[in-house]
C-alpha cells in the first residue's frame, strides 16, 4: 500500500485519553436560580460533550445546591412547581430555604408576587428574553400569598388566584419567590407563571419533541468496548436510565416524543446484555469460565459478566417502540456526520451508514417496529444545501429533516412562522422542520438541567408567548433535544411527560404535544415553497407549510466550522480501503491444488462478516458526530483498526534463500508461504494471497507466473515460481505478496532474493555459433586446397601417359603464367609474356631480399615454398 498521510500518522501517534465520567446528577430539589437565566448555551452544541458535565457545572448555579455546597448566604430554593394556573387549576409550588451560617432564620416569611400586569403578545418572545437576563429590571407589585416557613424551614403553596388575577386572556407573569423579613428582601428565585383562563378563541400550539438516545461510540472491530463507561449510563440512576424512565414510566405508555435511536448504541447493549457478540464468536471470561463482554481499560483487558442493566434498557426501549402511536427513528450508523461525509465527496459511505442504521435498529427492537419512519436529525440540526438534497435522493429517501431554525428564520422579528417548511434539492423536494433553538436552549442550561421548576416555567412560558403571537392561528413548533443532554430525573420526568401527554383539561390549553410529522412533500408542495397544506390533506398545524414566512435555508460559517474536517475523513477512510483488502484475502479459497489460478469468492462469507464488516463499521464511527469536539475518542477507534488490520496483514510470510543460482536460461525459484495468524491470539484465519517476482531490468529476469496459495493458521506452502534469464550474472528480484486478484499489494516491503544466471545471452550465443561455423568453413577450404597441390604434383612427376591433351594445361591445375614483373608502363607486359609448356619443373629460391613469390611463382614450381615464411 502506499504511505499513509501525514496528518493520519499524526493522528494515530495520538495518546487516546478517556474523558471521566460524567458527574452524579443533581437532586430533584435544587436551587432555583437568582436570575431566570444563566448564560446562553449557544456555545453549548458545539461542544456535544458539555452536557455530559453540566451537572457538575450547575453545582454553582445559585447558593445552597446540594449538601457539598457551601452556603454563604441565605437562599430559596424551589423543590416543585406547576408554572401554570387558572380559575380551576390553583397555584402550587414548595421549596425550602437554605440559611447562611449567621442566619438564624427567625422572622422569615417566603411571599409570592407577579409582575403587575403581566406580558402580553406585545413585544412577544423579546420581552420575555429581556425578562429572563434581568428578572430585577420589572416591579413585582401584585403579591399573591404569604407563607410562613414551618421550623426545618420549608414552604408550601395551594391557593386559587382568581380573585388575585381577574384577567380573562392568557397572560405570562414574571414571578418572584422571596424570602422577606420584617417587609426586607433576603433572597429570591425568579420563574414565570402561565395563567390560562378559558378561552376558546385560542388556537393552542402544536409542538413536537425529539429525543435522541445517543451515547459516545464504544464498541471496537474485535467485540471489546473502548471502556465501561456505558455501564454508569443505564444504571437506574444514569443518563440514559433517566431519560427512558422520565419518557415512558410504565410498559405501553403512549407519548409524542419521537425518539432518535443510535443503532451503535444499541448494538453495544446487546453485547453488553450477552445477546449478540460484535464479531460473532462468544466472549468467555477468563476468570469464571462463563459469557461476559470484555473493555479496554489503561490496566489491561477487563471482563464483566452480562449487563441486567443492559438488558433491562433494551427491554423497555423495545416496549415504547412497539405501542401503536409512538414514533422511533434510527439515527446513521455511528450517528456519523454526514455533512462532512458529504463535503468530502464520501456519498456511498453516508449512504450505508443511513441504511445500516435503519437495519440496525430493526433487527434489536424486533420486526414490530417499524423502519418505515424516514426522518433524518443532523447533529445540532445543521446541514447545508449539499446535505439535504443527499438525504432528499431517493437512494436514501428520507421524507423528513429536523434543522436549527437558525438556518431558517422567521422573516418576522414578532410571529414565530410553523415549523414545517417544504425545501427545493438538486434531488427533490424534502420537509425541513425548524427545530426552535430557544427552546433548546432552555431546557439545557445547566441551571435548567438541574433545576425541574426552572426548566418547565421557561420552557411553557415560550409556548405561550409563541400561541400570543397569533392566537387564531395553530402553528408547529418542534423541540429538537441535544444527544448529550443530562437532566435530572426531576426535569426529565417535568418536561417529557408536559410536552409527550395531553394537556390538564383544567385550564385553557395553549399548547398541544403533537406527534412528529413524518409524510413526504405533497403534489402540491413539489410544485414550490407554498404556504398550503400538502395535497389532499385538510390544513392544519402540521401540514400547513411555512412558505414565505421563512426564508431560505442558510448554512452559516459558524456551523461549517463545527464539522469534522475533510482531510480527518480521508485520513478514515484511507483506513477503510486497507481494511477492505482483507475481503479477497479472508474469503477467496485456492479450489485445486492442481490447478491453483482458480479460486473462488462466496457471496456469504462468514469472515466477510465477522471481521472486515466489524472493521469498516468501527471506522465509520471513528467519524461519529461525537468526536467533532473529542477528536482522540475517534483516535482511539481508528488506531484498533488500524492496528489490526496490519497484525492480520503480517501474518502472511514469505520465506525464500538469499541468493538462488540458475544454471540454464529456465529454472525455478523455490519459496515458503506461512500463516503466522495462529501466533496472534483471535485474529488466527486461512488466508489466501498471491504470490509473484518482479525484477527492475526485465531484460535480465522474466517470470509470468502468479500463484495463489491458501495456507491455513500456522500452515506452511511450498510454491517454485518459473523464471527465465537471457543474460549471465547477479542480479536482485522481489518477491511481492499481492490479493488474490493481483491487484494490490499486502505487503509495503517486498522480500528481496539476489539471483546468479551462468547462462549465455542470445548474442553471445549467436557470435559463438558463427565463430565455430567460420572456423569449420577454413578448415574445409585449407584441407581442399591441399588436395588440390597434391593432385597436381603427381601428374607431373608420374610421365606422359596421365598427362593432360596436347597443346593445353594438366587437368586441376591453373593455367602457365610467366613470372614477369613489369615495371614500365606498358600492362600489357603480363599477358604478352608466356612461359613455354615445356619448361621444365624446378624449384624457384628466393631473391636476395627474401621476398616472398606470387602465386603464379608458385604454381609454376609445382606448390613448393622457397623459404619457411611462405604460407
């Protein structure tokens, strides 16, 4: 494979630390703040881990929260509170009164008293802001009651407030409870009281409430958690425990809040439940011999048997979601984060997440759960054009996305538009419902968090703000909570059973707890962003669409920058291409033995699902939208990965000789394949590779053989790979262990082998040849030449019977020639001049020069040399 980027070196090199646990909620009873509000928790949902610690936090909210706090002040403190009253519904409230040290709590009396007058519709949701920030800024001069405190300092308030209150419309009172003595104000805690007459003019708002149930991703490729602390989370007094029993107290219990499942969450549970196993083989302890589920943690591998809790959570997760008119959806696998899966250009993988979420989630719960329920929920409701029109392509079909209205605002500062809007994408129309971001904001301050009376009496003084805006018009409103959001189990159990249950018939309802609209646009909305109802369907709040009163959506630089950056996803998913080598190499079988370039790939592959799938998945929750502002926790999932994929890749060895010698052009380069997997304790697998050599000079070195070869755990194969030479020498080839296809490398550093050819080449086998065939060819005409002088002599020596015809030359001789050396300047001298026939032989000694004699010389001497230099 190639390099793994930089920044994904410096990523893995991380040190993974775990955050802490999350600090033990507040009591029921805590302290009602001495302002409204507290800081905005704007900045809240950009760090999703915040709430997992506003517990702790709000131990600072106000004097007296909780035993541990010092009190160095007096203090009144709310314990329960109803924020809503008419002439049949009286007011109730209690609390206490923590006393400061020099305190001694003589002459106390706690007194109740409104805002003279109250806030109407007219300046509507601003001035109640203005209220909540400076709740001393407004004259409180309509006392309701007095009530003395009893001896262990504690109050209680029952009355009816019609004849305090003699208003006939709905009215918002900003409230005070104070602790007085002798007409001095001493303390106080400010709320807000609805009074509700009957009026039946009113429309009531329609609002929808959306709960994730969402943790943290902590389930590794290998079936081990990354650490225990899921466990604190369901216990009975967990945040997840909390929630679920605050939502649905008892089994078949019908509520509107919708709830947005973390199929990794719940696949996790079952592990630790002991009814699923991520890697499909049963985690049996080491220490009792029996099923357990096994954590990560800094001191070793930890076992725990299976989780009651764990168990008891699914079971009533299962029971909301199979009674009939309760809403569930699954949020995408790992509950990753699709925008930037999106703007890395990562579609297919946002793609499976959201179906294997959906999968996921059907398969726990129980096939009487319906997957049908397509809504999407963008972490903090933020997602851009780019994102939208990929959940509207009907490859993903989602029908419904919840969305900060911050993205969509009103085009009114005064009326608050419906929630439900109808968005035009590049793949089709989709609803765009606005989640209120006030409202969000303040149920997860950490004074509301903590605080039951505080978090209700804002949370229902909005709602009727919203209803005052336009009281003859029903609009939607949509409470989108955090995933990581950490009441008490007092606030829990106050604000999902007010917005989840019908409201008390008691007063004039101005609010109605609405099941979450879920249906796809209408034929009359896929026209444009009208402000009717969808096709066929009488108007109501919600399917009454938003239309102009909203503008268009927005995707703020603030919200970009809260995504996972492009180059981390990349770094992930190079991951993820590493891991998905291991596909061919887990399931591709060698069928023959004698025939081995025929393998075979099952479509069900057990190890496909055991081991590569587990791996691609714990990636993608590497990507999770937890780990935006925890950036080691997805550190610490990708470098398990990461870490196994190399440990299963290392298990293939190739063992050859240093140096191989080839005595002739073919010959065989033997190897050693090895399984060392069974060396690493549960990643032993048969794994089949492909086997080649390749050599920098191709011209020295050919092999075009490529062996596949299965070799079992601790296994050994012996392979001989044909390679061929056309030069003499030494030379390096490399041995390079690929997937099975031959398309990849397994390995970064190919085996080095060093190869020593004694082989002639092509050419100097041809020189050779021609060399010996012109040898042979002199050798022919030398001994041909000496036949010739031979013949010759014995016809002249032997007499005239074997002479040749009179008047012409001996048979096989060349003709007379005289020796003439013409040195003038006639040529013709050499042909003019003949010796005569009958000159009779004799033997020609060399000239005093020693020169040596033509051949016309020698011939006419009959072929004898005169002199040893003569050839």
């Amino acid at each position: 494979m190639g390099r793994r980027p930089a920044y994904l070196a410096a990523a893995v090199a991380l040190v993974a630390t775990l955050t802490g646990l999350p600090a033990a909620p507040s009591a029921a009873s805590s302290t009602a703040s001495t302002g409204l509000s507290t800081a905005s928790s704007t900045g809240r949902t950009a760090t999703p881990s915040a709430g997992a610690s506003s517990a702790s936090a709000s131990s600072g909210t106000g004097a007296g929260t909780g035993a541990a706090a010092a009190v160095t002040k007096t203090s009144v403190v709310l314990d329960s509170y109803v924020p809503i009253a008419s002439p049949g519904v009286p007011l109730s409230l209690s609390g206490h009164v923590d006393l400061a040290p020099s305190d001694s709590g003589q002459d106390l009396v706690v007194e109740v008293a409104v805002m003279n007058g109250g806030v109407s519709g007219v300046g509507g949701r601003a001035k109640l802001e203005e209220v909540r920030d400076k709740p001393t800024s407004v004259t409180y001069r309509a006392p309701l009651s007095e009530v003395p405190l009893t001896p262990d300092h504690t109050f209680t308030l029952d009355a009816q407030l019609d004849q305090k209150v003699s208003k006939t419309q709905l009215t918002i009172y900003p409230m005070r409870v104070s602790v007085m003595r002798s007409g001095t104000l001493i303390a106080a805690a400010y709320t807000f009281l609805v009074w509700a007459p009957p009026q039946p003019s009113v429309k009531p708002t329609a609002i929808s409430t959306v709960l994730p149930i969402s943790a943290p991703p902590r389930l590794r490729s290998d079936g081990m958690l990354t650490d225990n602390g899921l466990a604190e989370d369901i216990k009975p007094a967990g945040r997840l425990a909390r929630l679920l029993e605050a939502l649905a107290p008892t089994s078949g219990q019908r509520s509107t809040v919708a709830l947005a499942l973390d199929p990794t969450l719940l696949k996790t549970l079952q592990v630790m439940a002991g009814r699923d196993t991520y890697d499909d083989i049963a985690a049996v302890c080491t220490t009792v011999r029996a099923p357990c589920y096994r954590y990560a943690s800094p001191g070793g591998v930890r076992e725990q048997p299976p989780s009651a809790d764990a168990a008891t959570f699914l079971d009533h997760l299962g029971a909301f979601a199979r009674t009939p008119g309760n809403t569930v959806f699954a949020l995408p696998w790992g509950d990753v984060d699709l925008a930037a899966l999106v703007h890395a250009g990562k579609l297919y993988d946002a793609n499976w997440a959201v179906n294997t979420g959906r999968t996921v989630v059907a398969d726990v719960l129980g096939p009487d759960v319906s997957a049908n329920v397509k809504v999407a929920y963008p972490v903090d409701g933020l997602a851009d054009d780019a994102t939208l029109a990929f959940l509207a392509d009907q490859t993903v079909g989602m029908s419904t996305v919840i969305l900060d209205d911050r993205l969509i605002p009103a085009t009114s500062k005064n009326v608050t538009p419906t929630a439900l809007t109808s968005q035009k994408t590049s793949a089709g129309p989709i609803h765009a419902l606005a989640a209120d971001s006030k409202l969000t904001e303040l149920v997860t301050t950490p004074a509301a968090e903590s605080n039951e009376p505080k978090a209700l009496g804002d949370v229902l003084a909005e709602l009727a703000m919203i209803t005052l805006e336009r009281a003859s018009q029903s609009r939607l409103t949509v409470l989108a909570l955090p995933r990581d959001w950490n009441p008490s189990a007092e606030v829990a159990r106050q604000v999902l059973q007010a917005l989840g249950a019908q409201a008390n018939p008691g007063y004039q309802p101005f609010y109605q707890p609405t099941v979450l609209p879920t249906d796809p646009v209408g034929t009359a909305e896929a026209a444009g962003r009208v402000g009717g109802s969808t096709g066929g369907t009488a108007p109501s709040a919600t399917t009454t669409t938003a239309g102009t009163t909203r503008r268009e959506p927005t995707y703020p630089q603030w919200a970009a920058d809260r995504e996972i950056p492009t180059s981390y996803v990349e770094a992930v998913e190079h991951l993820r291409d590493e891991a998905a080598l291991l596909d061919p190499v887990l399931c591709t079988r060698v069928v023959s033995e004698a025939n081995p370039v025929v393998t075979t790939n099952p479509p069900n592959c057990k190890l496909r699902e055991t081991v590569v799938k587990p791996m691609k998945d714990t990636l993608l929750t590497a990507l999770s939208v937890s780990w935006r502002a925890d950036r080691p926790g997805a550190v610490r999932l990708s470098q398990e990965v990461d870490g196994r994929t190399n440990l299963i890749r290392s298990g293939i060895q190739v063992v050859a000789s240093a140096k191989v010698t080839l005595t002739s052009r073919e010959g065989t380069v033997p190897l050693t394949v090895n399984n060392l997997s069974d060396t690493h304790e549960g990643n032993a697998y048969p794994m089949t590779v492909m086997v080649s050599l390749s050599a920098n000079d191709k011209t020295r070195l050919r092999s075009a053989s490529r062996i596949p070869v299965t070799v079992q755990p601790g296994g050994v194969k012996q392979v001989l790979i044909s390679v061929s030479s056309d030069a003499a020498g030494s030379f390096p080839v490399f041995v390079q262990v690929l997937t099975p296809d031959g398309q990849q490398r397994l390995t970064t550093q190919p085996a080095r082998i060093l190869v020593r050819s004694t082989a002639y080449g092509t050419i100097a086998t041809a020189i050779t040849y021609a060399a010996v065939g012109l040898f042979a060819a002199a050798v022919l005409l030398r001994l041909v030449r000496r036949r010739r002088r031979r013949s010759g002599v014995g016809r002249h020596d032997g007499g005239g019977s074997n002479g040749p015809p009179s008047g012409g030359p001996p048979i096989d001789e060349p003709p007379a020639v005289a020796d003439v050396t013409g040195t003038g300047p006639h040529p013709t001298w050499a042909t003019e001049a003949t010796d005569q026939a009958t000159t009779p032989v004799r033997r020609i000694q060399a000239n005093a020069a020693g020169t040596q004699r033509t051949e016309s010389q020698r011939a006419y001497a009959g072929g004898v040399p005169a002199n040893p230099s003569e050839p």
